[in-house]
C-alpha cells in the first residue's frame, strides 16, 4: 500500500509540473506572438510611402510597446 500511495504522490507532481510549464509555454508563445506584431508593424511603417499611414503604423506599434504584457492564468507574475 505504501507503494502505490508513493506512486500516485509522484504522478500527482509530474501532473502538476506538466501543467506549470503549459502555462509558461503558453505565456511565452503569447509575447513571441506580441512581439512579431509589433516588428510587423515597424517594417511596414518603414516600408510605407505614405506619411499618414507610416504615422499610424508607428503610433500602433508604440501603444501596443507601452501597452502591459498579458500573462496566463496559469503562471503568475512572481
């Protein structure tokens, strides 16, 4: 019986560290995918002829740089 309640121990903090990293994994894909949205929107300013539309691209891409990072439930600023 003590082995079993060892196993099941061990397998209910196996669970739980798999579901820690999900949401670091999670976290992390969220700021690459912030960050490939703001790079986006740099290039295209910088490849825009228009000055308006260059403004706007620019202005996009500084709010959404000043903007706080969203985090996962699952893994809390520490």
């Amino acid at each position: 019986m003590p082995t079993i309640a060892r196993a099941i121990t061990e397998l209910a903090r196996a669970v739980t560290d798999l579901a820690k990293q999900q949401g670091r994994a999670s976290t992390a894909l969220a700021d690459v995918a912030r960050e490939q949205r703001i790079t986006n929107l740099i290039v295209r300013s910088q490849i825009s002829a228009d000055p308006e539309e260059k403004r706007r691209l620019v202005a996009e891409a500084s709010s959404r740089m000043d903007a706080p990072r969203r985090r996962s439930p699952h893994n809390p600023i520490e």
